[in-house]
C-alpha cells in the first residue's frame, strides 16, 4: 500500500463506503490518465485528478473547468487518491468524507508540457499540463496562489485555460453544458437513485483469458498481467555482420492463417491498423519510409522530432491513430493524413534488424525485440515512441481476447526466426473480422449522388470484380473522394474474367491505381465481398500489389504447426442474409419452459417480429445491452459505433458527443444486434431523424416492495384517464419486469419546436398530480425509503439522453420475457407479462391488434400543455 494515501484512507470508513481503498489491480499505461468527476457533497464541484507516481494528483475546483483563458478558477489541492479511483461514479453516504454524488464527468490522458518534470513543476508551484479527454481538450496551467507557497493548511491554486485552438473567449463554461456520465451516460440523479448502469472500467485491468492475454484499451499497447517470464535473450551477438546501414530494407510480410499456429517458439502481438513504416535514424538524422521506400518523413514529423538523438538504428514498426478508448482507428490515421494534422499519431515499434554497426536480421526475432525494448525504454518518450510487447501463452486466447475487444485480429512471429524481406511463413496473421485493401475500378452514382465503390484485386493477369462497397460514406469523406475520382476516371472498365460489371447507368470507370481499404462481412460463394464498407484511402500501398487475401490453407503455414481448418463448433448459419457464429450458443437458461433460447433463436424472432419493431426504432439513436455470452455472463450497455460494428447499423452523430451512435434502420441490423449478443433494444424517445426533439412520451410505473401486478394495472389505466383528459392517446406495454409503460406518440409542431425540458417538465406535472391525488398509491420521488407498498412514476425517461426499452424489445433476465405492447382491453385485473416470451410472441403477434393506431394518435404536446396549466390537474 503506497504512503501516498495514507491521507487518504485516514478520511474514510471503507465498511460504510464504496469508494477504493487503493488495493485494487490497475492497469499499467504507458500514458497518464486523467480525469473529472462531478461532485455534489457540501457544495457542487468538479475533481481533478492527474496520475503522476501512481496516484492521482488531485484539486476541487469549485466552478468547474472553463475554456476562457481569462478565467482563473480556484483548485484547492486535496489528498492523492488511488488510480482505481478514476473508475470510481456513485454515491457517498452522507456522514462520510464528501459524502454525496460523483459522477465521472470526463476522461483521458494527460501529458505535462515544458523541460521540467511534472514533479518540478509541482513543487515550483506552476504546472503546465495538455489533456486530451472526452469533453475537456487543450493546454492549462495549475498555479499555485502565492500566499500558498509556504505551505498551510490549505493549498490553494488556479486553474487557467491556455490560449489555443480549443480555447473559448467570453463562453467557457459551455463545456460544463454536458453533465451526464461520459462512463454511463448516466445523470446526477439518475446515479444518486441507484439507477441505470454502472460505468465500464477505464482503469482496472479485467479482461484475463487462459494465460492472462489482455488489450489494454486505456494506452493502446498490448500487455499481459501475468506474462510468462520472457526468455533471456541471447548475449550481443559479436559475429553480428558490421558494414554500412542499408538505406531502406524491404519489410517481412505476413502469411494470412485462418487460426494462429500452436507451440512454445510462437509469440502473439496486436495486429495494429494502420500503416507500416520504416524508422531510420543514421548520425542524428532520422527518416520514415513507407513499406515501399517513400519517404513520408514530413508526414510524420513528430516521430522525427521524438526518435532524433537515437543510436544509429533501423526500426521497423507501425504507425497508428489511436481513439478515445486507446484502440486503433484507421479511419482517423487517414484522416489524419488527409488533413496533414499527424502530431497525435502513435509509432509503434515491433522489431529491430539494426542497431549501430550490427545487422541484426540472423538474430532470432527475441533477441531483437530485447535489444528494441532496451532501444525504446532508454530514448523513447513512452508517448509518440512505443515499444509493443508480446504474449507467450497460447495463440488462441490471445486472438480470442483482441476479438472480445473488437481489434483488427494478431500476429504471430516464430521466436527464433530470423528477419526475412518479403512474405514469410514465420509470421503470420489472423483476423478477428473480415478486412481487406481493394483497388478502385469505378464508382456509381444515383441522381447524381454518391452511392458506391466498384472493386476489384489483381489475381494473376487479371484485374477481378468482387462487389460494391455501398456503406461508410459521411460527407466529408464523399467530399475528400470525388475529387481524386474524377481525376482518374476512364472511359472503359478495368474488370477483366467472367464477373465483370456492365456499364449501367450512373458508372463511371476508373484507372485502377486507387487502393482502398474496406471492412466486410465476409465472401458470397462466387467470391464477392458482402455487406462491404469504406474505411478510407491508402497511400502507402501501390494498387499492382492488392491480390485476395483470403486466409490460408494450412499447407501454406510451414515448418509451423498445421493450423486447424475444421469448422468451430456450431458452424455458421445465415438469418436474412446476415452470417451468425456460434448459432447454438445459449443466450438464455431457459423461457419458462425449461429450454434454452440460443442465438440462431434470438435471429429469428427478430427476423419474425422486425418488421413491427421498425416504425418504433428507425430514425432513433439506440443502445444495446449486450450479453455475448449469455444472460449469466457479461453484461454491458453498448451506444457507440466501435471496431468492428457492423455496417448494417446505420450511424447518428449526436449534437455534444463527437462519436457517432448505433441507429437500428432495417430488420437486417436486427439480425446483426443477435449476432453480437445484443438482447436489449433501447432506443430514445426522439422524433425519428431529429435526437433534438422529443417525439413520444414514456410513463414507466415501476412497483415498490409490497405491490401486486394487479395494482400496476389500475395505475396505468388511471394514468390513460389522465392522458385521456388533456387529449393525448396512449398504449400500453409490459416492460418484461414487473410494471408498465404508458407510451403517448408525439407529432413534430410546425411551429416553435418542443425541446426537451419542457416535454420532461410536463410529464413530471402530470405524475406529481397523480400522486398528489392518490399518496398512498404512488410516489414521483425515486428515494427507495419512500417506495414501499407504492408505484414509483418514474417520467425521467423523457429526458434528452434518456432511453426506454423498445417495444417487442427481450430482456436480459431470467425467462427470456420481452415488452410486450397490448391493447387496452388486455390491461386488467389478470394480465400476466410472464407469458410473453421470445419463443411464445411471434405467434401471439400475429392475432394482436395492440398499437395499431399509433401513428395516427400523434399529435402535438403544446396543447396538452396549455390544457394541463388551465385545469391545474390532468383529471
């Protein structure tokens, strides 16, 4: 247990708080993290905390961070707090030190800026630090005041905004707009009710399989907790060939496996997405060249900048843009490109075939990669500059570890091998999801838009069609693209062999010197590509050298190990067109009679009911609950589009999140949510195209200790008389638990657009007076003391980034339920929600009327508002 908290844990009674006692496992990074949480104790503040000498470092401040460069907010430096902290959202009991809300605010990491060292920079009292988080970017300064500076019993300092491109001059509280969870999206009060989720861990290390092969997502490196020790690398070779530095030494290429080989001489690393360069440095000056030779120095002036003062050294490595998660995003490494902004990209170094005057290509890969990590340890910045660690353990769970985390797949080195320019069968690689880089041929367009990409790869003479690419196109992207279309356009097809593509209406064809890289489903069985997606240009690839890279057979893969070729367990079946793995794996024990409900069951009910779902779920942002391994394992709540999500989801970008969310368009994407494991649907209660306008009510009664179903009942339909009275039409649906949603549809008014606070405010108004009337039935207060033998009206869920369980939506618990809309007819003394089921609903759907004037119950709430303020009660 470190000292540095012994401050801390002096403050606290750890049997009355959940707050860490600092004794948990926490991930290792190779940058600081940093973050903010929102505390409502004797006063709202916000904690800033820096990770400096494993604690982290942290001041209240009192108004909240501001982007005004003019705003001197005061941070008074409270007692170091242990890094599992920085996972730490919930509530403190009143009584115990800052007992109140947290709720984790923002997020990411930290570097300092200067000569100095953080710590010298502390101690002289003026530390000057870039944040790179979710909300929170830029450079600050913390000063301490100067009545301070010889100590007391408070130390008191200033946070000041920086002038820079994220700077905001007269608006610098706009950011502190966002106030809900950036962990779980969670709010204020939603997390002091106990409600909703807890937040996915950013710093405890928790993904361990087999030999402990864990992704670190907070600093994008691959690391093992428990690694096996690494073999002692052999003494310096002295017969090691002395000479002249090549200028450029081509590559060693990997050999593409179906399944990583098996045996103690393999080591596994993270197959990174990005582009393969070539780190050369020779009497202080230092080049990078693509896996060609070009030289893209100037692209990549900051890995220059970082590697100069280097030994003479040749490093071969892979350049990278990592996203907020820490995981490797090719998209934004091109955007980076294209927008010439690649200060942020991450080098990241795997092997050396020269150090000095000593050709190190005949040392076995082991002794390379020691004498790298030595390199990198004693001159790399840990930032710009990293070493990649490897995995001794089994290939299996290594890759079944990078495919939980959605990465791009692994690659495995033979760890005796020497290093071998060109393709080689000591390393191979294996993907968790189908990639490939294409060659443009020529591109489609209807009315005059862009619609998609015709591609194809050279197989020996021929220059092969294999599909469209119809799907990861934004705007920017389509705008970037036409231009270097147009400039290579052609007035006769490329394709050659039986398959290529007549000309239709709206082609246009194309030189094919264009590579593309692209994400999809997988192969149709005449060698097109399914359900394809763009992720971006490359430019570091020349297009005579894009062949089918297809895995291997094992017969390729020698002297290794053969590589199994069967099928896994279960095979794959097709529902909709839509590939599923794994098609008999149980997502549920049982659904009330006894047998289980596997994945190929949850893909067809949501081919059988879809088309009913659709009106409810198209056009919304929505979130997944996700049980991948069944309702008895894991469960996380999914919002965001991340590697490796399908591209049958359409994408929504949100005003105030920069990522883009999930939206569910088509039954198809149904489909796609069960291959995931993806049982709950909760999409939000927007208009459809417009998350900014609320476009239905939901009434969630929600039963207390004590209270019979059958009292739920009367509830809803008391509630449906109040609706009823201000001239709103409502349906009604179980929610799969224990209690009922009142939904009512909304109509976008023509005139002044309904936000929504004012929808939330009137839902609150009409619950208030229902309890108000009946006090011993119902309660709006979601204090769990004041729930006991009453329905709690819960109208929270009409808030912005608020979410409902969709109708027909399953539920992730016990009985495989699922919400059930019904008729109002139904909703008496009796109802039983237990017997809707995903085995028992399709059928039961087929003979139900429920909501089927939804759409023409819609009307605007405007009226409803001036009806309820002129009664003064809905009834």
């Amino acid at each position: 247990m470190s000292s540095k908290l012994q401050g801390y844990r002096a403050k606290r009674n750890f049997e009355k708080t959940k707050e860490p006692s600092g004794e948990a496992a926490v991930a290792p990074s190779n940058r600081l993290r940093f973050v903010i949480q929102k505390h409502d104790a004797t006063r709202l503040h916000y904690d800033l905390r820096l990770e400096l000498d494993g604690v982290f470092k942290s001041w209240a401040v009192t108004k909240g961070p501001s982007l005004d460069p003019q705003d001197k907010r005061l941070a008074v430096e409270v007692e170091d707090h242990p890094l599992a902290y920085g996972d730490f959202e919930g509530t403190i009991p009143k009584g115990q030190y800052g007992g109140g809300t947290v709720l984790l605010w923002d997020r990411g990491y930290w570097e300092p800026e200067g000569r100095l060292s953080p710590e010298q920079q502390l101690e002289k009292g003026e530390l000057k630090f870039t944040v790179h988080g979710e909300r929170l970017r830029g450079s600050f300064v913390l000063v301490r005041m100067r009545r301070d500076r010889a100590g007391g019993k408070r130390t008191n300092w200033l946070l000041i905004k920086h002038r820079d491109e994220h700077a905001s001059d007269g608006d610098g509280e706009k950011v502190l707009a966002s106030d809900t969870s950036v962990a779980s999206g969670r709010s204020m009060a939603a997390i002091a009710a106990g409600k909703g989720r807890s937040p996915k861990p950013f710093l405890l290390a928790t993904e361990v399989v087999e030999a402990d092969a864990v992704w670190d997502s907070s600093v994008g490196l691959a690391a093992a907790e428990r690694r096996a020790p690494v073999r002692e690398a052999k003494s310096r070779s002295k017969t090691a060939a002395a000479g002249t530095m090549p200028d450029f030494m081509p590559p060693q290429l990997c050999t593409s496996v179906q399944r990583p080989p098996a045996g103690a001489e393999w080591v596994h690393e993270i197959k990174f997405d990005g582009y393969r360069v070539q780190l050369r440095v020779e009497g202080g000056e230092v080049t990078l060249k693509t896996r060609k030779g070009l030289d893209w120095t100037k692209k990549f002036q900051a890995m220059a900048d970082a590697a100069r003062g280097w030994p003479d050294s040749i490093v071969d490595g892979e350049v990278v843009a990592l996203d907020e998660t820490g995981a490797p995003d090719f998209a934004a490494l091109q955007a980076a490109l294209s927008e010439d902004k690649t200060k942020d990209l991450v080098y990241f170094a795997f092997d050396l075939p020269w150090i000095e005057d000593e050709d190190l290509r005949r040392e076995p890969l082991l002794t390379r990669k020691a004498r790298l990590k030595e390199l990198v340890e004693r001159h790399g910045d840990g930032i710009v500059l990293r070493y990649v660690e490897h995995f001794e353990s089994g290939g299996e769970a290594v890759l079944k570890s990078a495919c939980k985390l959605s990465l791009e797949g692994i690659v495995s080195k033979s760890g005796e091998a020497p290093y071998v320019s060109g393709r080689s069968v000591t390393w191979t690689k294996a993907k968790c999801r189908a990639g490939h880089e294409v060659v443009i041929g020529g591109w489609a367009t209807t009315e005059g838009k862009f619609r998609s990409l015709l591609v194809g790869v050279n197989r020996g003479a021929h220059f092969v069609y294999i599909g469209r690419v119809g799907t990861g196109y934004g705007a920017s992207k389509v705008a970037a693209l036409l231009p270097r279309l147009k400039k290579n356009a052609a007035k006769t097809s490329p394709f050659t062999g039986a398959n290529a593509p007549r000309r239709a209406p709206g082609v246009t064809w194309l030189d094919p010197v264009l590579v593309a890289e692209i994400e999809f489903a997988g192969w149709t069985g005449d060698g097109m590509v399914r359900q394809a997606a763009f992720k971006g240009l490359r430019e570091d690839k020349p297009a005579a050298e894009v062949e089918t890279d297809l895995p291997a057979s094992p017969e390729a893969v020698e002297p290794a190990n053969p590589v199994a070729t069967s099928p896994r367990k279960g095979g794959r079946v097709d529902v909709l067109g839509v590939s599923l793995s794994h098609p008999d794996k149980a997502l549920w024990p049982d659904a009330e009679d006894g047998k289980p409900i596997s994945k190929l069951d949850l893909a067809n009910y949501f081919a059988a009911v879809g088309e009913w779902m659709m009106p409810h779920l198209k056009g919304r942002p929505c979130s997944l609950l996700r049980t991948p391994d069944g309702i008895t394992g894991e469960t996380f709540f999914q919002r965001h589009a991340g590697l490796g999500t399908s591209n049958l989801f359409e994408l929504v970008h949100v005003f105030g999140d920069k990522k883009p969310y999930l939206q569910i368009d088509r039954i198809e994407a149904l489909v796609a949510a069960a291959q995931i494991g993806g049982i709950e649907l909760h999409p939000w209660n927007c208009q459809p195209g417009d998350p900014e306008v609320p476009g239905r009510l939901v009434f969630d009664l929600d039963p207390g200790p004590g209270v019979e179903f059958d009292d739920v009942v009367t509830a809803a339909n008391a509630m449906r008389e109040r609706l009823d009275a201000l001239k709103l039409t409502s349906f009604c649906k179980t929610t799969g638990g224990k209690g009922l949603h009142v939904v009512t549809p909304l109509k976008a008014a023509k005139r002044g657009k309904l936000d929504w606070p004012t929808a939330k405010d009137f839902a609150r108004q009409v619950c208030a007076e229902m309890a108000a009337d009946e006090p011993s039935r119902y309660v709006v207060n979601m204090a769990k003391r004041l729930r006991n033998g009453r329905i709690f009206l819960d109208y929270l869920r009409n808030d912005r980034l608020s979410t409902a369980v969709a109708p027909l939506s399953p539920r992730a618990r016990p009985g495989a339920h699922v919400s059930m809309p019904v008729q109002w007819t139904q909703v008496r003394k009796g109802l039983d929600p237990a017997r809707y089921t995903v085995r028992t609903v399709p059928a039961l759907l087929a003979k139900s009327k429920a909501w089927d004037a939804y759409c023409d119950a819609e009307v605007p709430l405007s009226d409803a508002i001036k009806r309820l303020g002129r009664s003064g009660k809905a009834a």
